[in-house]
C-alpha cells in the first residue's frame, strides 16, 4: 500500500530519511475508500483489527469485514439524512464500532468530531453550538447518555442520537431506557451494506474537513483542531517510520478513542502500512491485565504514554511471554531515563521517544536509525523545518531554550491542521508568519537532538530562574519512594513562584516530614540546588487526561488560593 504514496519506502539513515522521503497526495484522495476498500479489494481476508475487553469478550475483523460495516454505517447514516459536511460526534470509547462510524463518516464526507465519554452537560452543550453537531453517536453508558439528554434542549442543531445497544443482562443493558435513542446494533442489522463512492459535489475533495478534535489548552474553551482528508497520509510518518510498524505485526497505542493519539496510533498509518490494529478496551488501567494482553495477542510494536512505562517497570515483566514484542515508543510527555533505562534492562528493548500535537502528525522523533537519548525527542520529521525561536521568532543557538516552532512559508507539512475551525483570530495568534508557534519550550544540543522543557505555560520563574518541570520530575522519579510526580509552580511574594512537588509514593513508602526532607535533599544533589521543591505534597494519584498526560494545570487550580507550608 505505501509504495502508492511513496517514491522510496526504504532509507540507510536519518540523514537520508529527512532528505529524501516524499509522500504523493493524490487528488480527491479518502482514506476510507482509497485504503480500507483497497486494502479489501487487494486483501480481502488480511488482519485488520483485533479487539478484546477486560471481561474476556473478543473479536476480530478483516479488511473485507471492516469495509463491509463501514458501507453499512454509511448507508445507515445517510438513510438518517447525514450528508457532507455534518458535523457528528462519536463518543464510544474503545468499541470496535467506533472504526466503523468513523470510516463511514469519511465515506460521507461527513465531520467526524472523535469525544471522550467524560464530557458533562456543559461540555456537549459548548460544542453542539461551536460545530453545530447534528447526531451524537455514543456508548451504551448512563452517565454519557444521561449527559447528552440533560444537554439536547441547548442545543438545536442536534437532530438524532444513536446508541450502542450494550450486552444483554450486563451492566450496560439499556433495555426499554432512553427512548429518544435510535440503536445502531438494530439499526444496522436491517440496513444493506452497499455503499458506492459519491461523486459529483458529494464527492470529497483534499481540503473538505474530515476531523474536529477539541482540545483543551491551559485557559479559555477547548479549541477546534480542524484536519483535512490528507491528514491520514502524513502519518506515515507516524506509524511506518517512528513507532517502526510492518506489514504482518500488530500494534498496540494505548488510547480512547476520544483523544488524537488514537489517530496517531489506532488507524489511518497503521492501516497504510498494513499492519493490524490491537484494541484493549478497559476501563481502569491495571499493568498485569494489560502485559497479558500484550503476551496473549503477541502484539509487536507498542505505544504508550510515560506513565504506563513507570508502571510496568515495577512489575515482573519476565512472567510474561514478549518474544512478538520487538519495538516501543513513548509520547504524550519525556520519558523520564531511569524508566528508560529499568524497562531496557527488564526487557531488552529500547523506547523511542517522540513529540507532535493534535494540530500534527509527528513533529519530531527518535527514529530506527538513530541511538534513543533518554528524556529526548529526537530529530525533526521530514517536511518539519523546525527551530527553536525567542517569543520575536529569531532563532536560537545550541543549548538555548525557546519556543518549538514550524516553517510553513514553504507549504503545509504532512498532516499538519488547516487552522482553528470558526476562529480565524486564534489561528492567527500561533500561524504568524513563515512560523506556526506550538506553545511548548526544548531546546536543542549539539547532535541536532531536541529536548522537552515544558509548555509555555508550564514554566516555572523562580527567583529570577527558569525552571521545566521535566527535570526535576526526573529527579525525583531516581528516588524508589517516588511512584509518580509532577511540579508546579506556586505564587511567591519574595520568588515569585517556589516549585513543588505533588507526589505519588511507591509501595511501602508513607509520607513524613522525614521523607519531605529526604526528597528534598535528593532532588539538591542531583540538580541545580535551586531547582528544589521547597513544598512536597503527597497525594494517592495524579490529576490526568484521558491520554495519561499529567494536568498540571489542575494542581496550579487547585492551590490557587490554599494555605501552603514552605518547607526549606
């Protein structure tokens, strides 16, 4: 399938990959058509998705039977008036029907607006009227379907709701409740799954929007990340090249389907390098449940975030058979080196770190040819001119912290975003000029190697320094009380702000004065002295995402306004 979207699939080295690879856009071009049905036509019978819950149930879909219910649910949409560019939200967490809605929303040329199942009231009511979203199609969950109820009469553009229908006699059997729903699983079965391709102004076109991810910054409403139909092609780069997938493996991201790493790591180039999906759907991560799923599968190539890595490290991973698993890779925040270094030496594998955002397919990566740096990124992704710039946009020397930015004077790189959907004025804030400004700091070395500082808004001024929360996080994580952290800043009359740490204590550990001291202490003779954390606040878990990302921002609300004891 890639050799239809590349001149040269295969390279000698970075240098070789950054000069020369070029992904082809063909006009007019759907990745639900011109990749799922061709992917049917050529290999009816290959591997396409493989899926299993917590509760032991499990299925599995070829090409054929993917583009066969992705039709269906075309046609079922359609029959329900859903026409090019509607705008509908999916909220169905990690269910296999979820790859067919979003497939037959392609097919329609619909927007697909990709939701977690966290969402309130207030939350659908804000993006109902920000996308005028005309259906919802979500999970036989009460609370997500409660939710959307209490929130339908604020929103009038909302015309149809759909539901999964659940498992008989489970806790999610809805029988006879929510009659204002239609039920998919019903639905489908009376539907023919014959789906031509439009044409004519039916017909998606390049530039059409094909996905609307809302996602949420450190103030304001969520933003509208709009992507176009070439999105899926740029991540090749992603899938093919960065987390190292091949034709015959099976790859597991750990994500819900509500956030954009799934599109990073549970479709579009995963699917163009023909390489079959795995989907473990939980609801509450547990690191045995999963490295049995990882044995029993034989899942080759594995993405996840830091915070699974330092989980798995402190269980035995030698009870369980990993000989399928041959490659890993880490986003969402730096990889801490001692995780790095504990899961090699549990494992034999290295982990392979990279960084994007929802506006981008991979930015920057620590690719196959190159030797991994603990806590760095990597090297830019070919068509990512990147610098890092002062807050004027002039470049920085090696070794000098500023902001990660784009050169897009020269053409949109692949997968990049088309701006913010209805909101010219912010897209303007971060598109100026020949740069697109990302919002988070790195700096550079002398091997062309990027490194994590931190989001803008996540750096710490303390006492007329700068300090990234990644270091001292690192830090801390050497010390073996220290299960999970994450550094703040609070406000400070004399400094400004002093840092602190909001830690989770491994096992066996109990917080103390003692221990505060300890850390402390630890955290002086490791780094700069300056960089310690002069309050330590223990906590049993961390604020997070539904992509594992630790909300740094929540802990900076929380403390906005508490009594705090500094601890010197």
């Amino acid at each position: 399938m890639l050799e239809r979207f590349l001149t040269r699939t295969e390279f000698a080295s970075y240098e070789d990959f950054y000069a020369n690879l070029r992904i082809t856009v063909p006009d007019g071009f759907n990745f639900a058509f011109d990749v799922v049905d061709e992917m049917a036509r050529r290999h009816p019978e290959k591997r396409a998705l493989v899926w299993c819950d917590e509760h032991g149930a499990e299925a599995s879909f070829t090409f054929a039977e993917v583009k066969r219910e992705s039709d269906r649910a075309a046609r079922l949409f359609q029959e329900m008036g859903i026409r090019k560019g509607d705008p509908v939200m999916l909220i169905l967490k990690r269910r296999y029907e979820y790859w067919f809605c979003l497939l037959a929303l392609h097919k329609l040329g619909a927007i697909a607006i990709p939701a977690t199942h966290l969402l309130t009231k207030k939350d659908i009511v804000y993006r109902c009227g920000a996308a005028d979203i005309v259906m919802i199609v979500a999970v036989a969950d009460e609370r997500v379907l409660s939710a959307v109820d209490e929130a339908a009469a604020d929103c009038p553009t909302l015309k149809h709701r759909v539901r999964l229908a659940g498992d008989p006699g489970s806790a999610d059997d809805l029988t006879g409740t929510y009659p204002d729903w239609a039920i998919f699983d019903e639905q489908m079965a009376a539907t023919p799954a014959d789906f031509p391709r439009p044409t004519g102004a039916a017909a998606t076109v390049n530039d059409d929007i094909m996905l609307l991810y809302f996602t949420s910054g450190t103030t304001g409403m969520p933003k509208m990340v709009q992507h176009d139909f070439t999105y899926p092609l740029g991540h090749i780069l992603t899938a093919r090249y960065w987390q190292n997938v091949t034709a015959d493996g099976l790859h597991l991201t750990l994500s819900d389907t509500g956030w954009a790493k799934a599109a990073w790591g549970k479709i579009y180039g995963q699917w163009l390098s023909g390489t079959a999906i795995m989907v473990y759907d939980f609801e509450r991560f547990d690191p045995k449940a999963m490295m049995t799923v990882v044995s029993k599968y034989g899942v080759t190539t594995f993405c996840a975030p830091p915070t699974v890595y330092r989980f798995l490290i402190k269980e035995d991973l030698s009870a369980y058979d990993l000989s399928a698993l041959r490659y890993c890779v880490v986003a969402g925040e730096p990889l801490n080196p001692e995780v790095y270094h504990a899961f090699l030496k549990a494992t034999g594998l290295k982990i392979y770190e990279g960084f994007g955002q929802t506006e981008t397919v991979i930015q920057v990566g620590t690719w196959p040819w190159m030797e991994p740096k603990p806590g760095s990124m990597g090297k830019p992704s070919p068509g990512y001119d990147i610098a890092i710039v002062d807050d004027e946009g002039n470049p920085l020397e090696v070794g000098e912290e500023g902001q990660i930015a784009i050169r897009v004077d020269r053409g949109k790189p692949w997968g990049m975003f088309n701006g913010y959907y209805r909101d010219p004025a912010l897209t303007a804030s971060v598109l100026r000029g020949a740069l697109y400004y990302t919002g988070d700091l790195a700096w550079q070395d002398e091997e062309g190697y990027l490194w994590f500082v931190g989001r803008a808004d996540d750096l710490i001024k303390t006492s007329g320094y700068r300090v990234g929360p990644f270091e001292v996080e690192s830090a801390l994580l050497e010390h073996p009380a220290v299960m999970e952290c994450a550094i703040t800043g609070v406000p400070d009359e004399q400094r400004g702000q002093i840092i602190k740490a909001t830690v989770v204590l491994a096992r066996g550990y109990a917080a103390s004065d003692a221990l505060v001291a300890e850390l402390q202490e630890h955290v002086r003779r490791v780094t700069a002295p300056y960089k310690y954390p002069r309050i330590i606040e223990f906590v049993p878990e961390l604020p997070k995402t539904i992509s594992g990302k630790i909300r740094r921002v929540q802990i900076r609300e929380e403390d906005t306004g508490k009594v705090v004891e500094v601890m010197e």
